[in-house]
C-alpha cells in the first residue's frame, strides 16, 4: 500500500481501448485499406477480435470502451512512477465509465482528455499495487493497480502527514 499524489495522466499510450464484450480484450478497428462505403464505417465500423477470432459489424452489443488509465505519482520522496489502472479500478475511482468520457470528446479520441480525468491530478490517494515476484519492474512500465482508496480518513491512517479538516455546518 503506498499514498501517492496523482501528478499527471499519462498520454504516451491512450486512456481507454476497444475492448471484446466477450472476452475483454482489446480489439482492433477495421477500416484502414478496406474496401467499402466511407459512411459505413464511420457510423458501423468493423472490429476484429484477435482472441475470439472473430469480426463484429454490429458492433454495439459486442464493443465496449475499457479504461486503460496511466498516471504519473509521486509520494514524499518526489520520486514519480507510474501506476496503471484498468477498467474497473478506474471505474470505481472516476465513477463513470469509460464510454461516457469518449461521447464527451464526440468521437474516439485517446488524446482528448476529459474533466473528469483531468480532475484527479492534485488528489492523494491510496494505492494498492503489483510488484513484479523478483521486485523488478520494467525500465518506464506502469505499476498495475489492485486497489485504490480515495477515503481520507484511510489515506490518513496510511499516511500521518495528511490533515483532515471538517467543517461543520452550524445553520
């Protein structure tokens, strides 16, 4: 368990993917070279699932948008590494699911990045996370996310130099 502060939403790779209703796993759009009507594909484009090995035209009951949610930490000792949250883990965080983020750009668009993302830079949180058996992590991977608590009076028993302030309302 480590108490971080979200510093920053990493954009190298994109926040969410495509992923297979039945085995949710990423899958690739068509359209690149295929041959057909150009207002098809925008408004009913073909994706392949490489792990069902299969494709969906119809793709509204077998496509969904997954978090794939890098961001950059830091703790007390300014040291930053990245922690990757995936869909569920970011989910409960963010409270909303990835295809509404994606509507808000109008379009898919990994590099639009919407306020309810941008809204957690600046937070402290609690993480919980995966070490690699032998304690090594890839050169610049992301730390996969197990947990996360946004419950400040958890964060303060993790982490003392957090101070809780409570205001009463006296009306």
């Amino acid at each position: 368990m480590v108490v971080a502060k979200i510093e920053a939403i990493d954009l190298d790779k994109p926040w969410y993917y495509t992923a297979c209703n039945f085995c949710k796993r990423k899958m690739a759009r068509q359209g690149d070279g295929f041959e057909g009507n150009v207002q098809h594909l925008q408004h009913n484009p073909i994706y392949n699932c490489k792990t069902c090995n299969k494709d969906f035209e119809h793709a509204i009951h077998c496509v969904f948008f997954s978090y794939y949610l890098v961001v950059r930490v830091s703790d007390d000792s300014k040291g930053e590494v990245k922690f990757l949250l995936f869909n569920n883990i970011a989910e409960r965080l963010i409270r909303r699911p990835a295809f509404e983020l994606v509507q808000e750009a109008g379009q898919e668009n990994p590099h639009f990045l919407p306020q309810s993302l941008t809204d957690l830079i600046g937070r402290k949180l609690l993480f919980k996370i995966t070490i690699a058996s032998n304690g090594q992590q890839e050169h610049n991977a992301a730390y996969v996310v197990d947990l996360v608590i946004d419950n400040a009076e958890i964060i303060q028993h993790f982490d003392p130099h957090v101070t809780i302030i409570i205001v009463i309302n006296q009306n």
